[in-house]
C-alpha cells in the first residue's frame, strides 16, 4: 500500500459502501482544501463525495502554480469548480506582499499568455522596484561566471547575505555549472532538496568505475559495480571474494583475476560471469593509456551498460539520471578542452578524477548552519522566497522542456512553472541563457526561450554588448552566423524582437541546430625558424592575427581583451583577461575564438 493506493481504495469503499460514506459526510460537515490546483483525480473525487449532500466546501489555490502534471495533478479541477459547485463564491486574493511591482507586473504579462487560466489582476504595493536583468553568454560556462559574479556584486552593493540568493534551474542536472562556478569564487552554498552533483548515485556508480579503471585495488568501487549494471552476480559470490581477498592478503581485483589461486570456490556458471566483468574492466585499462578522460569516460558509460540501464524507462527519475549522466560527460568534455587550450597535457582519467576528487571532498565536508547561496530547481522551489532569484537556462529544448512537443497544454505547464520562479524573487530577478551548450555530446547552438518574448519588454532590462543595444533573437542570430561561417537559415527567420505582439500561434517552432564542435574558428598559421626570440613573439602575433588590446569572443568564455601575446610556432600563448570568467592563458594553436576588434 503506497498513498496512492490510499486514495484509490477510499474513493472505493465510498462508492461501494454507501453507509460509510454517510458516517463520513456527517463526521466532516465542512471541507476545507488548500493548495486545490495540485490536486489528482483520486483527491477532487474524494471531496466530491464527503461534500455531495451538504456543498460545505472551501478550497484555497492558484491555478497560475500549478505545475505538478507529472504527479497527476490535474488543473481543471480548480479552473471548472464552479461548475461542479455552481453556486460557488470567488474570493480573489490579488495583492503580492512579497515582490517589487516590476516583478508583479512582470509576471502578470508572462501569465496572461495562457488560454487556460481564473484571470486576475495581482497587484502590489511595495515599491517600483528595478527591471529584470536579462543575461546571454556564450555557453553554459560563461553563465555560470556571470551568475556567481553578479552573486558578489550585490553582496558588495546591497550587502546581501549568501542566503540572500537562490539559483533556479529547470532540471538538476544544470547545477554542475553553478556548483563550480560558486566553489571556483569560495562562495557557500547548498542544492535543496537534493544531492550536489558528485553526491548524486548514478554519478558515483560512473565515477566508480572510473576509479576502478585507473587504481584496479580500490575496494569500495569494485564493491560498488561488481553487479551494477546487474550482471548476475550475487551478494553471496562477493562475499566469498571478499573472504578470498582477505585470507590471501590481497586485493580483491586480484582475487578476481586469479580465483583458483586463491581458493575462490565458484561454479562455471558464475566463474563465467566474474572473467567477464574483469575483462570488460582490463579493456578499459588498456584504452585509458591512449585516450582522454572525455573519449575514455563516454566508453565506459555506453559499454558498461549504465546509460542503458537508466534508458530503460521514461519515468521522471530516470530521465534525471540520464540528464546527470549526460552533464558529467559534459563535464568531462570541459576539462579536457580547458586543459588543452591552456597547453595542459594533462587529460587523462586519472587527472579528472583528481580534479573531481576536491570537488567531493567539499561535499563532504561537514555541513552548517551558515550562510549559503541555495541551488535548487523551480519545481523544488514553490512556496519559498528569495531576495534576489536568479531563473538561468532560459532557452529552447530546455525551458520550456523539449518534451512539451506540440501539446498547448504542456506549453501552458511549464509557462507556469516560469511564472512561479519569477515570483520567488522579492526585490531582483535575473534571466540568463547560453548561446551555446554541450548537450548529447556535440555541441548545440539554442534559441532565446520563447517565454522571454512573453514578458512586456518595459519590466525586462536586455542584454547589451559594447554598448549596442540588441535584442535577444538579434545576438543569438549573430553569434550562429559567424560561429558557422556563413550558415543561411536563423533558428527562426520569421521571430519578433522583444516587445512586439506576434501572438503564439505566429510563432514558428524554434529550432536547435546542432552541429559538431567548432574547433577552428580562427587559423593560426607557423612562424618561420629563422626568427629572433623578441621577433617571434611579435610574428607570431601578427600571423596570427591577434595583438595585445585586441578584443575577442570565445566560445565558452565570451568576450575578453587580450593582455598580451608570447611564444612562437605551436607554443603561442595569448594572455586574455574574460569579462566574466576572469584571465586566463590559452595556448594560441588549440583557442577557439575569433578577432572582433
């Protein structure tokens, strides 16, 4: 019996037992139900026959949050109550105490969108309040520095505590980014009602046999994934490993790989499966020698059977497992194209695992009741308040869900579930979305979310660069033309700037290109040998194109100014000082950006 089964099995012995649904009717005169917009079939039916005879019924919600369909929770039944109960009284609850009028008022203009909804004019009486700022940066990474830097300017202006903030994400997988992007800058911070990233099980079941790979004596990995995927062997075959292991002295990979040597007492059957396992894992020591963390790591996770094992259904759960699965390939893909642009040899599995090592260190660390910066997603977030919200991954595919597909009624789901992170925020509200993001393993170039052209273009403050105001659609445009080299069609030829009326139905589908990761986006050509060591420096310059002061765009890191040029041939380096992610040094010959001034 699970609550469900609860609910199903009161709605029957009410329908069924006439009698003692009349003992209950008179037991419980008045019903009173909060939070109605949330409710299921099973919860609406049940009240309909406790309040059958009497209609004393009160029921407190706003449809404008509802947002729990994949729970079941079923929207009409708070939009056609006063159907079911015709001579209902509505009593509208319009005045915000929490938010800015320009968050309000915001909100108001996003929710009205909706054909679907018990109109109402929220108002509030606090004061006017600053417009949303609305973020673009040129990948996912850029988005994190941004946040965490505008994280720190407000502390320094308005003196917030860290608890201050809330980063609101669409789905769990996105708080890699803003978790590293927060340790990065020594800022505290906690993931509500959640694990941090490296704490979360399907990320310790891959990491596991990350470690196994790269240190074949690590008991507690190989404890871990001996029968995960599910391969047959059972509790009792580890148990005799492990006796095994200890009675000889050794470890338990040895054990493994010698079972007659060491008195292993199996039969065929399971001796079989365990010569499996060991050379599935004894491939991958092999190819780790020769391959990066990134093109080592996807191979574990295809052909161990992890990323089918969490595949084989569509339930909420799994599709987040694959969605964290996913962001540590992409994580993976980060480090090993950071290292290579800063000239870093070192991508193996071995120095990933070391870099994630600190990282869970600090997860580790024993929590307190300080300050700290809360992660969470929007669901997660309903019902809690913030002084300053930031709802990040503004884009198409991935908020609103590529899942929604055609459906109005999904479409209307998750533009309430933006309605509800913009109202978490009391006095600051912040958008921002990437341009570029690392998705399925190449990269993917995005489309503003079509919800930013819904707010009244008056409350929202856009984004600018160098000063030329542009509209959102305008910059994403522009990006993807020159990042392609020319590439004909936009995401959407035929889309409004921010502001305009186009209804929804105008609106075309935005579409995702995704092409593989562009790696050559500016040609640094060999300087000749006979060069001077000071002439060098300033050839290798100039046949690069690039000069100290100049400006530049990057694909993960954005905008930056080049401090200065040294080293010759393949060993060209370009010190650049980002705007957003700070200075660092990139080896000229593995760069990924282009000279814009």
């Amino acid at each position: 019996m699970d609550f469900d089964d609860l609910l199903v099995y009161t709605y029957i012995l009410f329908r069924d037992y006439p009698e003692i649904l009349a003992r209950y009717q008179d037991q419980f005169r008045y019903i009173l139900v909060d939070e109605y917009q949330d409710t299921n079939y099973a919860q609406h039916s049940i009240v309909l026959q406790l309040t059958k005879e009497n209609q004393h019924v009160c029921v407190v919600g706003d449809d404008a949050q509802s947002i729990y369909s994949f729970r079941g929770a079923d929207i009409d039944n708070i939009l056609y109550f006063t159907k079911t109960y015709p001579n209902t009284k509505v009593f509208k609850l319009e005045q915000n105490y929490r938010s800015t009028q320009t968050i309000v008022c915001a909100a108001n203009s996003l929710i009205e969108k909706n054909e679907r909804q018990i109109r109402k004019a929220v108002f509030s009486e606090k004061e006017k309040g600053e417009a949303i700022g609305v973020f673009q940066a040129y990948s996912e990474v850029e988005e994190g520095d941004i946040v965490a830097n505008k994280v720190a300017e407000l502390r320094r202006e308005y003196h917030y505590g860290y608890a201050d903030f809330a980063i609101l994400y669409r789905t769990n997988a996105q708080s890699r980014i803003f978790e590293e992007a927060l340790r990065k800058r020594s800022m505290p911070y906690k993931i509500y009602g959640g694990l941090s990233f490296y704490q979360r099980k399907e990320i310790k079941d891959v990491t596991a046999y990350f470690r196994l790979v790269v240190n074949p004596s690590d008991e507690e990995a190989f404890k871990r994934i001996i029968n995960y995927p599910a391969r047959g062997i059972g509790d009792t075959t580890v148990g005799k490993i492990i006796s095994a292991a200890t009675d000889n002295g050794v470890s338990l990979w040895a054990a493994l790989c010698e079972p007659l040597s060491y008195g292993l007492n199996i039969n065929k059957g399971t001796h079989a499966k365990l010569q499996g396992f060991r050379e599935l894992i004894e491939g991958f020591m092999t190819d780790q020698v020769d391959k990066s963390a990134y093109e080592i790591g996807t191979d574990i996770i295809r052909r161990s059977g992890i990323i089918n094992d969490v595949c084989q259904d569509t339930s909420p759960e799994n599709l987040s497992r694959k969605e964290n699965i996913e962001e540590l390939v992409n994580g993976m893909n980060d480090f090993c194209a950071l290292r290579q642009e800063e000239g870093n040899p070192n991508i193996s599995l071995t120095d990933f695992l070391s870099e994630i090592a600190l990282l869970t260190d600090q997860d580790s660390d024993k929590a307190d009741d300080g300050e700290k910066v809360t992660l969470m997603t929007v669901h997660s977030a309903k019902g809690l308040e913030f002084k300053n919200v930031f709802v990040v991954g503004l884009e198409e595919n991935l908020f609103p869900s590529g899942m929604v597909g055609d459906s109005p009624r999904a479409l209307e789901e998750e533009r309430r579930l933006f309605y509800v992170a913009i109202t978490r925020a009391e006095e600051h509200c912040f958008i921002s979305f990437a341009k570029t993001r690392f998705r399925y393993g190449k990269m993917e170039f995005g489309s503003p979310s079509r919800f930013l052209r819904d707010i009244d273009v008056h409350y929202l403050q856009l984004p600018h660069e160098d000063g030329v105001g542009r509209s959102v659609d305008e910059g994403a445009g522009r990006f993807r033309r020159e990042i392609e080299g020319g590439f004909a069609r936009s995401a959407s030829p035929s889309r409004a700037p921010f502001g305009t009326n186009t209804s929804d139905r105008e609106r075309p589908k935005a579409q995702v290109i995704a092409p593989t990761v562009p790696r050559n986006l500016k040609k640094v050509s060999a300087v000749s040998g006979n060069s001077t060591p000071s002439s060098a420096s300033s050839a290798s310059a100039s046949i690069a194109g690039i000069q100290a002061g100049q400006m530049i765009e990057h694909e993960r890191f954005g905008l930056g100014e080049v401090v200065k040029v040294e080293g010759a041939g393949d060993n060209a380096k370009a010190t650049i000082r980002f705007k957003n992610a700070g200075e660092k040094q990139l080896l000229l010959r593995f760069a990924r950006f282009k000279i814009i001034g």
